[in-house]
C-alpha cells in the first residue's frame, strides 16, 4: 500500500515560542564534527538526518493538534539546540541561539487508523530526504499523523547539528510526557552555548589536547590508513549501503560478552577490526567508533550533538601465533575505553594533527575506518545460553542480506553501524566501492556472523585463518 493510499490530504500549521534566552557562540567540538562531515558530503547531507516517530494513540491522554502544538512549544524552549542556527560567518560557523520564533509542522490526515503507522513512516521520510538549510531554518522539522482529530503519531526530523541519537531519544521522552502529561520534569542545566564557551577556554584546551595526545600515539601503531589502494573500478553511486539483519548475532554477542567480561559492543568492535586487518594485512587495526561523550556531569539529557569519533588500536601483532579471536577480547576492552576516554576535543586540532602527521609520514594519514553501535542502552548480558549448532544454522538461515541504499558521496572508506534488539541485530556496512566492491561488502557482513557465532559455540578461528575466512564469504558473494 502506498503513501497516497494511506493519508488523503495534508496541511501545514505554524505555531510562535517565546521564553528561552538568545545569544551566539562559536561551534561546540561536537557541532563542528559535524560540520565538517558535512562539508565533506554535501550536497548529499542530509545522509546525517535523524529522524523519529512518536506514538501516540496507544494509551494514555488523547492528544489532538492544540495540544500537541503546545507541548512543541514547550520542547523548543526547554531544549535550546533546537532554537539554535549554523551561520558560516567568513569561513567561521557560529551558533545563534534565538529566544522566540515560528515554526511549522506537517498534518498528514489517515483515513484509516490501522494504517496510521505506514503514513508517519511515509511522513519521516519525507520531512528527512533533503538537507536543512542550516542558517535559515530550525534544525527540527516536525510532523504529526492525525485521524478523527485525534493525533496518532508525531514525526522529528532532525538536523545532526543540533542533536545525536541519544540526543534523539531524549526529545521523544520529553515529547511523550508533555503531550501526555504537560510536564517533563526538571530540564537539563547544561546547554551547548555554555558548553561551546567552556570548551574555548583555557580548561577546554588543555583537555582536547590531552585527548590529541592519545589519538597521536594510536596512529603512530598503526598503518596511514586502514584501505590504502582502490582495487576496483567505483560504482555508481560510488558508495553502497550492504545490511545483515541476523537472529543469530544477539544470543552470539551476549554469550562472548559474558563469558569475557566484556560488552557486546566491544565484542562486534573487535570482530570487524580484526577482518579489517586481516583482509588488509595489518599487523594493527585503527578503527574510529562513535563515542557519545556523555559520561560528563550534566550531559547525560543534554540535547546536543556530543558524538565526536574515538580511536580503537587493535594490536594483532601481540596476540601470539596461535591465538584465536577470543584471545583479543581481553586487550580490545581496556583499550576501546582508553578511546572513549579521549573522543572530546577540538576537530580543527585533529585536522592539524593529521596534517602534521601525514607531513611526517609522507602520505596521509587517517584510518577512514567506522565504527557505530546505535543501540543507546546496552543491559549486562542476558542470561541466555549460546545458540547450539544446531540453533545457530536455523537462526543464520533467517538472516537477510542486501543492499538497501546507495550514496554519491561519504566522507570514508568503511563505515559498520549496528542496530536492533533482543530478536535481531542489524549490521550494515557502508563502503567505498573502490575500496570494497559490492561482494566484498557482503563479505565483511557475513564473515563478522561467522566469527561471533562460532566463537561464541566454543570454535573461534584462529587469527591466521581470518583472511581464508574473508576470501570464502567473497567467493560466496559473487
């Protein structure tokens, strides 16, 4: 069933906030991350969008359009990032944050309740398809699903200037209890004006250089780059989005983390750091996963973009001659959080210390190797046994392998984001095509399944034979 057949008109409501505070500051170090990855893609930015969908006809009060209305209203004067507009002032981008304004939101009308869902979904893609206009427009576009005058969905498109994915979840628990209750208790003290000054200062400083210090002597370990040479021809697009949805990694991943004491996002770390050197041949994996940068006092509700990337050194090279993928697991846990540790500092001093360091080397240097775990909230291991052989061959053959998007332009060679829950868990790999064809791409997928539900059955291969590995799942993919 399509859009069209799901929602019969639409129209566009304007509401006014007043209240907040204005003000302008320079970029936060996150902001700026942001802002140059964005100058890196554009014009294909709004790749960074983040959208969701908030439920609303489940339970609870009913919300129509007035109160919904009010409780965005609410959201946009407790939450100052959304408020807040990127202006490029002579090669420098600073943040203006305004105490009053107009905003809009899309109406779409379902005609039937059942499928209400299918429309906010429609509704989500629309609203995040094209790129904001960061100095002229609200980095929020909102939407709303409404049927017999009874809103059933809200929809946030937002601009990744202004919030991460945690930043995301943030706002649609605020949304639900004020759309529900008129209140979402007390509001976060910290905001990222403040935030941007306190980074500038000389305190700031000092600590993103200290982070600096830990990134320099990571990427002294390691190779320039994780991809050096293009081995084919790119496609067109030349960058292609490859996704596993596998039942059979989330028993794999909670067994391996229990049993080693570590996360389950360190164990799929690990596993797709050690393919990355093995299909390469580097004695040393560099691998940059996101770090949300929330364990700071006061951060942990902060609407903002705080993500910057860490860096991961794997070292191959000290695990011995006979050792099998378990054995990293004890030196991969210590070093992903010395990190995270070291993941907030001022991009434009990274840009310099990868300038300075690719002078010294006589090449460039940087890993352009990404790692995302999206799932926000990881519990301690669920005490569930690892899937038997048996179990493992059913699960694996549910898995689903494909290729669900294409990009013209992506600022790195490999990027691994992994999403889902208990039932299932989505890898995907976004990659340059140059650098990893379309059948070496499934390959990483289905080979990063390999490793963790074979290792978690008490069968990890050994480090030697991760590249045979590699080569099967290409040929198969062929």
């Amino acid at each position: 069933m399509t859009a069209a057949t799901v929602a019969t008109a639409h129209t566009t409501v304007s509401f006014a906030f007043a209240g907040g505070r204005s003000g302008d500051a320079p970029l936060t170090w996150g902001q700026r991350a942001i802002w140059h990855a964005i100058g890196r893609t554009r014009p294909n930015d709004h790749y960074f969008n983040i959208g969701r969908v908030l439920p609303l006809a489940d339970r609870g009060t009913p919300v129509d359009l007035p109160r919904l209305t009010d409780a965005l209203t609410a959201l946009l004067v407790r939450h100052e990032a959304l408020r807040t507009r990127i202006a490029d002032e002579g090669g420098e981008p600073r943040q203006h944050l305004h105490g009053e304004g107009r905003v809009e939101i899309r109406v779409v009308e379902a005609d039937d309740p059942q499928e209400a869902a299918t429309a906010a979904d429609a509704l989500l893609s629309s609203l995040t398809a094209h790129r904001f206009d960061y100095a002229g427009e609200w980095p929020v576009r909102f939407g709303a699903v409404r049927h017999a005058g009874r809103i059933t969905h809200a929809v946030l498109a937002l601009c990744h200037l202004a919030a991460d994915g945690h930043a995301a979840e943030v706002l649609v628990r605020d949304l639900r209890l004020l759309a529900r209750r008129g209140s979402a208790g007390p509001a976060c003290a910290a905001n990222p004006l403040d935030l941007a000054h306190h980074q500038a200062s000389p305190a700031g400083r000092r600590a993103g250089r200290a982070a600096l210090a830990h990134w320099e002597r990571g990427l002294r370990a390691a190779s320039p780059t994780m991809f050096p040479t293009p081995v084919a021809e790119p496609g067109t697009p030349r960058f292609w989005t490859g996704r596993l949805v596998s039942a059979a990694l989330p028993r794999a991943v909670e067994a391996l983390a229990a049993a080693h004491r570590v996360s389950g996002s360190t164990v799929l770390l690990t596993a797709s750091a050690a393919l990355v050197a093995a299909g390469q041949g580097h004695p040393v994996a560099a691998v940059m996963p996101i770090a949300g940068n929330r364990a700071a006092e006061g951060h942990r509700t902060l609407v903002s973009t705080l993500s910057q990337d860490a860096l991961f050194i794997l070292r191959m090279d000290e695990a011995g001659p006979d050792a099998d993928f378990t054995d990293l697991l004890a030196s991969a846990w210590p070093a992903a959080l010395a990190g995270y540790r070291a993941a907030s500092y001022d991009p434009a001093d990274f840009d310099a210390l990868l300038d300075r360091m690719s002078a010294e080397r006589g090449t460039e240097v940087h890993p352009y190797c990404c790692f995302n775990d999206m799932r926000l909230v990881e519990r301690p291991a669920a005490p569930r046994p690892a899937p038997r052989p048996d179990e493992s061959a059913a699960l694996r053959s549910r898995g689903v392998l494909d290729f669900p998007a294409t990009q013209d332009r992506v600022a790195c060679r490999y990027c691994l984001h992994v999403s889902g829950d208990d039932s299932a868990l989505t890898v995907t790999l976004t990659a340059d095509t140059a650098y990893l064809p379309p059948h070496t791409i499934h390959a990483h997928l289905r080979a990063i399944e390999e490793v963790v539900v074979t290792a978690s059955a008490g069968n990890p291969p050994l480090l030697t034979e991760l590249p045979a590995l590699l080569a099967k799942t290409e040929e198969a993919a062929r």
